[in-house]
C-alpha cells in the first residue's frame, strides 16, 4: 500500500468516526428536544441543595427564568413560606440522595406568579467524572390539574357523606316531629270515636281517623325507602325464634282484625331453636305482607306458612307464605306490584285501602338484602298468596336462656284475657301535652293510678321516692331523654330498679330501639298506638303482679269489696275506717280535700309569720285527717310536731318541721284526688 493510499483509507476512517459521532450527537439532541418537550422540567442542584443547572422546561414550568434561580436554594425559593409539611419531605429526599438513593415524591410548590403547582419529581443523585457525588437531579412532572381533581373529589365525596348524614338525620327527626302530633290526631280521633256523638260527626270522626292513618303510613314508607334505597339498612344477625315470631304475628293480626269474619292461621314447619336472622327486617317483611293480606281480605282466612326448602351444609332455606282469601291481583299487574309507586288507581279514593304503593318495594329491597327472593301468585276475586325464600345459617342458643328480649311491638306482652289490677301504678314521661292527654283518657278509662311527668329529670325523680309497677317513658324529652332517664333508673338504688320501662317511641330509627333495649327497656309502644295496646302491657304485668303476690290487695278476702288502692295507701287503716263501702269512703277524701285547701294556707302563712298559736292549731286540725286517708305516717308526724311546739319549739323549728312535710303533704294531695276519680268511676260503673 502507498502512503497515499494509507492515508485515503486514514482519512475514510476518520469520516466515518466523525459521522458516526455526528450520527450519536444528533441522536443526543433529539433526545434532548424530545425530553425538554414532554413538560418535564429538569433541574440540577448541589450538595446543599444550591441550583446550579435549570433547563428551559423547569422555567416554563415555574415562571422563573434561569438567573433567578441558579445560585438559590430550592426549599427558599420554590417551597411556599412556613410549608413545614414539605419541608420536612425535602430533608427526607436529600438524606436520600447522601444514600446515593433515588425516589419519586409529590410536594406542592409556589410558581413565580404565586399559583400553587403540584409536582412530582423523580430525583437522582449525581456523580462526576470520579464518581464523586455532586449534587442531584431531578425530573418535575406537574400533576396540578390531577390533583385538583381529585382534591374536589375528595370534597365532593366528603360533603356528600355529610349530606347523607344530615339527611339521615332530618329524616329521623322529622319522622320524630310529624309523628308525634300525628299521634295525638290519631289517639284523639280513637277517644272521639267512643264518646257519644251523632252519625254525622261519627262519619267525620272516621276520615279524621283514616287520613290520619293513611298520613302515617306514608310518613313510615318513605322513610323506610329511603333508607333502604340509599343503603342506609344493614341486617344484623341475631338468634330468631321462627316459631315465636310467626305465632306472635298471626296474634299480632288477631286482635286486629277482631272487627272482620277472619281467621288468621299459621302453618309453622319450623324445627330449629333458632336461626340467624335480622329480626326486625324479618318482622318488617311480613307486617308489611300481612298488612296488605289483611287490608285487601274482606272475610275468609289468612294463613302464614313457614317450610324448609333446602340444607346445604348450615344454611337453611326456608319458604314463607301469607295467603289470603281477598280480592286478589290481576294476571298482568303481579309483577309490576314489587315496583315503587304501584297501585291500583284510585284505590285510596274508592275505599280508604291507599297505602303508598311503595310496601311491596321495600319488602322486596328488604328480602333480597337477606339474599332471597319474593313473588306473589294471584287469582282475582279469590286471593293472593306472596312466598318468599331466604337463606339463613342456624343459630347456636343456650338453652337455658329463658329470658329472651325483642324489640318490636309485637313482642309485647299479649293476652286475649286483659285483666288489669285497678292497683297498677304507672308512671307516664312524656313532654307533649296531647299525647300526655291521650294516654291520661286511656289510663282513666282503664281506672288504673298514674302520674305523668314531663321529661326524664322529673321521671328520675318521682321513681327515687315513689314505686311504680310500670313505666311508659317518651325517648325524646327535654332536659333528660328516655334512654338516660332508664339508664339512671336501672343503675341507681331506687323503688323502681327492675320496674318494666315500656318506650312510647315515634322514632322509625332501629338504632333507637336497639339503644332503648340495652338501656334496660322492656319493649316498645310504637305511636300512635292503639287503647289496646297499653291494656296489653297492664294486663301482662297484672300477670305478673298475681304471681308474686307482692303486696295485700285491699280487701282481699272480703267479696264485699272489689276496689284496690293504689299501694302507697296503708289499706289497714282504710278497711278499719269505712268497711269496703266506697261511697263513704269517697265522701271522706272529698272533705279531706277540702280541708286541706282551707287550712293549708292558713298554716303555712301562721308559720311564715312566726304566729305559734295559730300554728299549733292548724297542726293539731290536720294531724287526725292523714289517717283517715290512709296515710298514718303524717299523722304520727303531725302528733310528733305537735308535741314539740308544746314543749317550746322555736320559731325555725317549726319551720323546719313544715320544710320536712311538704313535699310529703302534696303527693297526699295528688293521690287522694286521683282516687276520688277512680273511687267515683268505680261507682259509676258499679251501679
Ligand atoms: P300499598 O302501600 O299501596 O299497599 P304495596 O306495594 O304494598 O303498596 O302494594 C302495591 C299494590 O299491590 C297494592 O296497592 C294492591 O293493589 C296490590 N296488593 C298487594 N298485596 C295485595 C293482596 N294481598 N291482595 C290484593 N292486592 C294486593
């Protein structure tokens, strides 16, 4: 080879070296241009986090150009002042990057128009040529627009949670409210019912009575959809008697429907102690099916049949039925009867049968929240039988547990024969006044002893000094509610420890009723609630009463007599004094009451005005009549007082002796003249 041809072949090499470096150094700045334009904006800071490299995409990012931010420090100029959040995550990146470690992080930043950016930046330490670290790298990608979105979806999220919470609340609260004087519409028009009144108001009366009931109704099924639509309703499982639940429904709609030729029958193929179920959805399911059964049955039957399906492994499948003999459902209206807001048209007008069309609805929500499935089979003009299928595991129970609780009305004590001891005393809180009326015209009728109060302070009180047999308590009252009220009653030495505390409730809130067992209630009185109802509780605990044999009725050997005295009364003395003969009794708590008024005042303006003699005098006047009421306990009070102004009590003694008896001296006056109403409706009746 030539040198010139050594050379030609040198210089080839060196074109082809020079253009292959041309070749990588292209590729290089096609690489850059395309990483500048994917938005991410580089960055190079020192050891100290000093900038040291911007590229022009972290200046578009930020606003600021190179010169006002190389030779600063990242955290002063770029993090918004006192942000001690990322801060802190600065610091924990840099000792990141001393570790020769890389991470991606999000941190918010201040642009240079004062605009929040949110960034992420994947950032890398940096070596020079000798590996030694010389600072870090870091690729910033914004994520604002990300990031607001999801913040607002986060709000969004929040405030409809809040939303759904108040709205929860409204609901229950308004169930509260309109319930409450519905209650009293509902309870009046019952009381008006029975008074005597002409046709024509009795006709009034009874659409008074139905649009009160159809309100109700109304008021109960948009709640109770609206909480099952909104997902609102969770089963909680709990062990369900089968056998008592059906047998305590089928009773339940006996005493309804006593007014119609209908037999209510159960067909009951239940053999498990109990299953896991949610009892007060169960419950719902079929009030709300044999409500309907009942409603559209005019004579004939209604039978409740419970079978087993199928058992695979522990879950049991049973079938229930409600079938009737009513007027039945049209071929092609049956399915179309499990979709809110059917009826037939017109019917609320034509009858007075109108629900809502929306029971069937939340039946079938209901049913298949337990996983089952419901249909209905139907013959127009013959009847209507709805199955319905749910699957449930079989419970465990102890079987010396005898003293099972549940917490819906038609667990209350039932009892076709409704003897009430007319020496029942109850007690009644309850703040309104209507509803307060209401159960006062039931409790006289009955011709039983009550005192109502109206919040749950005075309840606490009364039942520290006086014993009740039972409690009917409000939930909500002012001051203290029925569930504190309860709870101070249950967990404090008092007469009324174990008194059964029946809630008069207009709550549609299972939470409620679920707190106002564990507070220690017996059972629940769902207003508006009918007469007969609360003559249910009285006669169960009439029962009860019977069997314990606590105290001595008042004459109760003697048939000449029948009327019992409320128990604070010392019936001893009363059987000494009048002999069982009512009348005469009455005339003496009459005149005990009169006397009372003449000369209560005037003692106690003698002792207020230090007048000793026209104290003693009063004193002495009063002192015999306590025990012709049958209270002897003041008397021997009154005799003791008596004596000490006579052996010279002072002044404030004497007062003091009166600060001692007043109280007592009231409570003898409000329950004399509850048993002159009872003594004189006692006379009325008997004769
Ligand atoms: P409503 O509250 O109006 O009773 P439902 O959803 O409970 O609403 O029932 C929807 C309709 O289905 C009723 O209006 C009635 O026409 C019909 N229906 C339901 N059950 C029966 C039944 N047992 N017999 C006859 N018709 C029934």
């Amino acid at each position: 080879m030539t040198d010139k041809e050594r050379i030609k072949l040198l210089e080839d090499k060196i074109k082809n070296l020079h253009e292959g470096y041309r070749k990588q150094l292209l590729n290089l700045e096609k690489f850059k241009a395309m990483v500048m334009n994917l938005n991410l904006g580089l960055m190079i800071v020192d050891n100290d986090e000093i900038i040291t490299k911007v590229y022009s995409s972290f200046e578009s990012l930020t606003g600021y150009t190179a010169e006002e931010l190389v030779g600063k420090k990242a955290s002063e100029v770029l993090l918004r002042k006192g942000d001690v959040i990322s801060d802190l995550q600065l610091k924990e990146q840099h000792t990141l990057r001393e570790n020769g470690d890389s991470s991606v992080y999000e941190i918010p930043i201040i642009a240079k128009n004062g605009e929040e950016l949110w960034l992420t930046i994947s950032g890398a330490p940096l070596y020079d040529d000798n590996g030694d670290k010389i600072g870090s790298i870091g690729i910033h990608w914004d994520i604002t627009r990300q990031k607001r979105l999801q913040q607002s979806l986060q709000q969004a999220r929040e405030e409809s949670d809040r939303a759904k919470h108040a709205e929860e609340r409204f609901l229950a609260k308004m169930s509260h409210e309109i319930r409450t004087p519905l209650n009293a519409v509902i309870g009046m028009s019952y009381l008006l019912k029975g008074t005597e009144i002409n046709e024509e108001q009795k006709e009034y009366v009874d659409v008074i009575s139905r649009s009160g009931n159809l309100l109700l109704n109304l008021i109960n099924d948009i709640l109770d959809y609206s909480k099952v639509s909104s997902g609102q309703i969770q089963v909680r499982q709990a062990p369900v008697d089968l056998n008592v639940l059906l047998t305590d429904l089928a009773q339940t709609f006996r005493l309804k429907t006593l007014d119609k030729p209908l037999s209510i029958k159960t067909e009951i193929d239940v053999e498990e102690d109990a299953v896991l179920a949610d009892e007060t959805l169960l419950n719902q399911v079929f009030m709300n099916l044999m409500s309907n059964a009942e409603k559209f049955t005019e004579e004939g039957s209604i039978t409740i049949t419970a079978e087993p399906l199928a058992e695979i492994g522990d879950t049991l499948t049973y079938q229930f039925t409600v079938e009737d003999t009513g007027s039945g459902i049209a071929p092609d209206r049956l399915e179309a009867i499990f979709q809110e807001f059917v009826q037939e048209e017109g019917v609320i007008l034509r009858d007075g049968k109108g629900g809502t069309g929306l029971g069937l609805a939340i039946t079938k929500k209901i049913v298949e929240l337990m996983d089952g499935k419901i249909w209905a089979e139907s013959t127009l003009n013959l009847g209507t039988s709805v199955h319905f299928v749910v699957p449930f595991q079989i419970a465990k129970v102890e079987t010396n547990d005898g003293n099972k609780r549940t917490g819906v009305t038609s667990d209350a004590p039932k009892s076709t024969d409704t003897k009430i001891d007319s020496s029942l005393s109850i007690l009644v809180a309850e703040d309104n006044s209507m509803n307060q009326k209401y159960i006062s015209r039931i409790l006289d009728k009955i011709g039983v002893y009550y005192e109502i109060v109206e919040n749950g302070h005075l309840a606490q009180k009364i039942c520290g000094h006086q014993k009740f047999d039972v409690i009917f308590m409000d939930l909500f009252m002012p001051l203290i509610d029925g569930f504190d009220a309860t709870k101070h009653i249950r967990k404090t030495e008092n007469p009324n420890k174990h008194t059964p505390i029946y809630a008069l409730t207009a709550t549609a809130v299972a939470q409620h009723k679920k707190r106002a067992l564990t507070v220690g209630m017996e059972g629940f009185i769902s207003k508006p609630f009918h007469p007969n109802e609360i003559k249910q509780v009285l006669s169960e605990i009439t029962k009860q009463k019977d069997q314990n044999a606590s105290h001595t009725l008042f004459l109760d050997n003697d048939n000449s007599m029948t009327f019992n005295f409320h128990e604070s009364f010392d019936t001893e003395s009363l059987k000494m004094y009048y002999d069982g003969d009512i009348e005469y009794t009455l005339e003496m708590f009459e005149i005990f009451i009169d006397q009372l008024a003449e000369s209560l005042p005037l003692l106690k303006s003698a002792i207020e005005g230090g007048d000793r003699l026209n104290a003693r005098h009063y004193v002495h006047k009063l002192k015999p009549t306590f025990t012709m009421v049958g209270f002897p306990r003041t008397t021997t009070y009154f005799e003791k007082w008596e004596r000490m102004i006579d052996d010279g009590l002072d002044n404030q003694g004497i007062e003091n002796q009166w600060e001692g008896v007043r109280s007592d001296i009231i409570g003898i006056n409000r329950l004399v003249s509850q048993e002159i109403e009872r003594m004189r409706l006692y006379i009325q009746r008997s004769s």
